[in-house]
C-alpha cells in the first residue's frame, strides 16, 4: 500500500501548476455535412463558444453508422488535416455516429491518427498516450496530438444543454465554498468494474484540499444536490437522474462497452449526460479492466480543480485512451483559476 501511495503522490505532484483556458481559436470543429443536426450542432458550438468560423472543417460520411473504416476514416483525416489552421490544438467532433473506427474510438482515431497499436486483442496493453499527465498547454505543438471530443447525445435537444452546461459552469467553482460541491467515488460489488476503487484512500487524502471527496460503498447514489465528479464501476449505474449535477461535472462507469453510445447491453455513457452531466467517457470495444483504458478519477480532479479544462483534464486521466470514446463539452473550466 505504501509503495502504491507513493506512486500515485508522484503522479499528482508531476501535474504541476500549468493551466490556461483553452481558447476559442484553439478549437476545429469537424462536421459532417450530410448530417443536418451535426451542421446545427456544430454553429450552435461556434456561436455559443466564439469560435473563428475558419475553423469550420467540412467532411462528407454517411451519419447512421456506428463505425466506419480504416481506408474511409484515413481519407476523411487527410481531408481534415488539411483544413486544420496551425493555431488548433484540440477538435470537436459535432455528431453522435460514427464513434467507433474498426477497432478504435473515433476521438482517439482523430487526435492520433488511425494506429493499430492503440487497438488490443485478446485483453493486451495498447501504446499509450503521451498527454498522459502531460503539462503541456498546446499538446499538437509540443506532442503532435490534437485531443478530440465528441458533441453528442441521445437527441439534439440533449446535446445543446450539454453545450449550455458547459458554457455556464465557467469559473463557477471559484467563488462557491468547497463543502458544497463533492467528488463522489464509488466502491461497487462489482469485484471486475470495481478496480479504480484502490486508488481511492490516496486520493481521499491526497486532494481533501481541492474539494470535498466522499467514499461511498453503494451501488447506488441517489438524491444528491452536489455532485461535480461521481466515478464508479458497474454495467448499469441506476438513479444517476435523481442526482444534482452541477455544471462542468464528469461521470462515467468502468464497463465494456459504455461507449457504444447506442447499444442496449449495458449502460451507454449518454445516459449520464441525459441525467445532467458535462462530459463522460467509456470504451467502444472489449478492454478487460486494465485501469489504464479509463480515466484516472485523482488526475481528473487534480487537474480539473487546479483550473484546467475539461477536454485537458480528461484526456490527460487516460493513459491508454485508443479504445475509449470521450464526450462532453470541451472547453468547460468550472475552476477557471489556480487553487491557492
């Protein structure tokens, strides 16, 4: 336990103290053309984000698939590169389908490139990231990566007030008092999903300072009016909607194939933005519970709560992000200055 400690302090003090907002020209949106509610996603992006319309990228794909292939995807990525200003470090991925590219999500497929060695068979390690914990504030310049999120949900209704939340939540945390916002952890009775759970004691103590965080050994959370991050592992998290989710709040479950936006066997990551939350993240194809296909729940607060954005927190907490699809609102920075 002790040795574990140390590694996961190591972790947090490597983060450092880099954080800026990230900037509207910062941001390519990519829409798909054929798609009307990708094309009103994607103003209603710019128009509430300010963002330059020159970082407007058009593509043309068929919109009802899950996933599309290696030789489709590599074309549309060489149409898209090209239109990308040199300023944009980040995308914004303004549709819901596709978010699979053959064994790869979609948000990784377009911030590394289509790369079998980010894809795994049989339960094997994948290459991973090196925005890992990264502090770097501009990763395409410094890391040839460009960190890519997904605007998407289960209607176009649901997909703007993701938007809206994120929007409003900026610097909302800077003059609220801590007790009143929680970083929930969850310890589940679902030994295989449960596994994020040992890092928990460290990160109770680790970060106590940045916000309040509560352990809770439930399945269930239920009527709680306070909710910034809620982490757990199951197929189907129950009651998620009887929750208050403030704005700019992460959730997400350790399962399979939460990712599959639109599948029915176990609980799609939508479901947590139905229920109000800003962002989430799962796997689109069978990851086996290496912790390192999800997001570490200490470097997403730590991060996030030093005033980093949503679409940097995030994408920094997954060491091995191929398989995993991110959603959410990417700009979203509730803690819009340095904790002192």
């Amino acid at each position: 336990m002790q040795v574990f400690k140390i590694i996961i302090l190591l972790l947090l003090v490597v983060s450092g103290d880099a954080s800026a907002k990230v900037k509207p020209e910062q941001i390519a949106i990519v829409v798909n053309v054929l798609d009307e509610e990708s094309r009103l996603i994607a103003e209603y992006y710019r128009v509430k984000r300010n963002i330059p319309k020159q970082n407007i990228i058009e593509i043309s794909m068929p919109g009802d698939r899950d996933a599309i292939g290696e030789e489709e995807f590599s074309q549309l990525f060489s149409q898209v590169k090209k239109q990308t200003p040199d300023a944009v470090q980040y995308y914004a991925l303004a549709w819901s389908r596709p978010f699979k590219v053959k064994c790869m999500s979609i948000t990784s497929a377009f911030a590394f490139g289509f790369n079998k060695a980010f894809c795994a068979k049989n339960c094997a390690s994948t290459q991973p990231s090196n925005y890992y914990n990264s502090n770097s504030v501009l990763p395409y310049k410094d890391l040839k990566i460009r960190p890519s999120m997904m605007l998407a949900g289960s209607s176009l209704q649901q997909v703007y007030e993701m938007i809206d939340r994120g929007v409003s939540s900026d610097d909302s945390m800077l003059n609220t008092d801590k007790q009143d916002v929680t970083a929930y952890l969850m310890r589940t009775t679902n030994k295989a999903r449960n596994v994020r759970a040992r890092r928990y004691d460290v990160i109770e103590e680790l970060l106590s300072n940045n916000i309040k965080i509560k352990q809770v050994k439930s399945n269930v959370l239920e009527g709680k009016k306070d909710v910034m991050f809620y982490f757990t592992g199951l197929v189907k998290v129950k009651k998620i909607d009887t929750n208050d989710f403030l704005p700019g709040a992460i959730a997400d479950h350790l399962t399979s194939s939460g990712g599959q936006l639109f599948g029915r066997k176990q609980m799609s990551i939508l479901r947590w933005l139905d229920a109000g939350a800003t962002a989430s993240y799962g796997t689109v194809v069978e990851p086996c519970a290496f912790t390192q296909k999800f997001p570490n729940p200490g470097i997403v607060i730590e991060r996030y709560t030093k005033g980093e954005s949503l679409i940097e927190a995030y994408w920094k907490s997954v060491a091995w992000p191929g398989q995993g699809v991110f959603v959410g609102e990417l700009m979203a920075t509730p803690y819009g200055g340095k904790l002192n």
